[in-house]
C-alpha cells in the first residue's frame, strides 16, 4: 500500500483502518486481510491525513486534505464521513480555509469530534481546534497558544483534550466541559504522539527531537518523568492486556515497550524500517504498525506483532 501512515481500530467489526496517500485500507484482524479500500472522494484533493471513529454511531471520519493548484498556503480540507457498517461514504464537513487538518479525536461525552487545525497563514501563527457536532456542525473554534500541533488526544477520566505542539515544546490543555484552554504543559523537544493510561491516570508524549517520553499525572497535569526511548520516537499506543505502552521509534526501526507500573523500559521489538503509526487490536490483542514508503516509487507495509511477543 502507498504510505500508510495514520491508523484506527474499530472494535466493533474488529477492523483496522489503515490511511494511505490516496485512500484507506480495511484490514480485518482475525486473518489481517484487506477486505476493502476506501478512496479519495475527491480528485482535486492532494490527499488524506487523519481519521477518527465515533463509536456511538459507529462512523469514521476521514480527513482530506487540499490546496489551490499551483501549490499556494489556500487550503479546502474536508472530512468525509463513513458508515462503518458498509464502508459507504454519506457525506461531508467542509473546513475552514487557511488552515491544514492534522488530526482529530472523538469525545464520547459530549459526543464531539475536536479537530486539530493548524495555521497556514504567514502572519496568524496560531492553531486552533474545531469541535464539530455529531450532524457535523462546527460549534466552536478553540484558539491554542502555539504553532505546528501535531497530535490531539481525549482524557475520558478528566474530560479534557490534550495537544502537543512540536514547535514550543508543550502540551495544551482543553477543558471540553466549555471547550476553553486552561493550561499548558512543558515537555521535552518536537513533542508528537500521545497515549493515556487510565489505570494509573498518566498521559505518556513521545519527545521525537529528543528521543525521550514525559510522562504527566494526569490528576493535576504535572510532569513526573522522562524516560529514554529509541532513535526519533514518534507515536504512542496503550495495550491495557499487558498495562504497557509501546512507541514507534521512526529512525530506529523499533518499538520501545514501557511498563507503565514503573516507567521503564523492558524491551525492544524490532519492526522495519521507518514505523509511524501504532494502535492495539482488543480482540486479537495484537499491535498493528504503519510503515510509510522508504523511497519513492516503493510501496510501504503494515507490520503485526503477535501478542506473544508484545
């Protein structure tokens, strides 16, 4: 498949959604088979960048992204909308202009999708979070105090949205009870990837510039630790079997396993080369890993790591 990158699991078809370059693949997780692909509804379209699923209703959405040919800083992204029972395409969300779409995830609670935005303008350099309704109205615009946000996650415990921010080096705090911003998290350098522990109620973030995780009690949003990981870590999945978190270490070609017990690391599994995106199947309770293409012209993977060896 042509660079997989983002990737989503959805636990009640027990399927991995799988974003490419141009289109999603469908893997179903008893036997890993693509048993569908879902394309780029539109040609004019450069491509798509995230995915989220709500399980409510049981939907995915999928980010697409686009600019004004020849290629200028006018973006026209929008999200596509996907009943997961058929994989049918029923409609659309049309974003801001101006801003590029990185990332979303799903509030259960408020039963919101929050939209990561980031700025294109070369005098705005803020980004902003969107939070879309599930009849996909945009009801509120969120503004963040930095630039070049890269991961958004949710806090079911605490009821808040967490964004890294690879420029200043944060976490941004979102209180979803009134959508405002309320804090700020120092971290270690290029933050990207995020993942929550809620049995020990800890927020691990993969520090890619420096090849380092903090870790954040979540409790009060204080940062606790940092743990050495390997060579440019870049995403973070929890596996709540085995009550460890695994990252991606990009320019390593391995996953760093951590015992969130403890904070340490106890192993390391090597995958391939250049492993982006992480997520946890719950029901064959194996990892799936995305593995952009490595050189142009040469398709990338999607690597399985079996829950013996996780």
């Amino acid at each position: 498949m042509q660079d997989p990158f983002d990737i989503e699991y959805n636990p009640h078809k027990k399927q991995m959604y799988v974003v490419s370059f141009n289109s999603v693949y469908v893997i179903d997780t008893s036997d890993t088979t693509v048993v569908d692909v879902l394309p780029n509804p539109s040609p004019t379209q450069s491509g798509i960048e995230g995915i989220a699923y709500n399980p409510k209703k049981k939907l995915i959405y999928i980010i697409h992204t686009g600019q004004v040919f020849p290629p200028s800083n006018v973006f026209f992204d929008t999200v596509s909308v996907f009943r997961t029972s058929d994989n049918t395409r029923i409609t659309s969300i049309t974003l801001d202009a101006d801003y590029n779409a990185m990332d979303m995830v799903y509030n259960p609670h408020k039963k919101q999708l929050y939209l990561l935005h980031r700025t294109v303008s070369p005098t705005d350099r803020t980004d902003r979070v969107l939070v879309i309704t599930t009849d996909n109205a945009i009801v509120d615009r969120i503004s963040l105090r930095g630039h070049n946000c890269f991961d958004i996650i949710y806090n079911p415990r605490k009821k808040q949205v967490y964004v890294t921010d690879g420029l200043d080096n944060m976490v941004s705090i979102i209180q979803a009870s009134d959508n405002t911003l309320v804090g700020t998290i120092p971290v270690g350098n290029e933050p990207d990837g995020m993942a929550y522990d809620p049995k020990n109620k800890k927020l691990y973030v993969a520090n890619h510039g420096d090849n380092t995780i903090t870790v954040i009690r979540t409790t009060d949003n204080t940062v606790t630790g940092s743990i050495p990981v390997g060579n440019a870590p870049q995403k973070i999945a929890y596996n709540p079997h085995k009550k460890r978190i695994y990252v991606t270490n990009q320019a390593g070609g391995t996953l760093s396993v951590v015992k969130t017990s403890n904070d340490t690391v106890i192993k390391t599994i090597p995958v391939g080369v250049r492993p982006f995106d992480i997520a946890y199947s719950s029901h064959t309770k194996e990892m799936y890993v995305t593995h952009p293409s490595a050189n142009p012209g040469i398709d990338g993977f999607v690597s399985v790591i079996s829950k013996n060896d996780l």
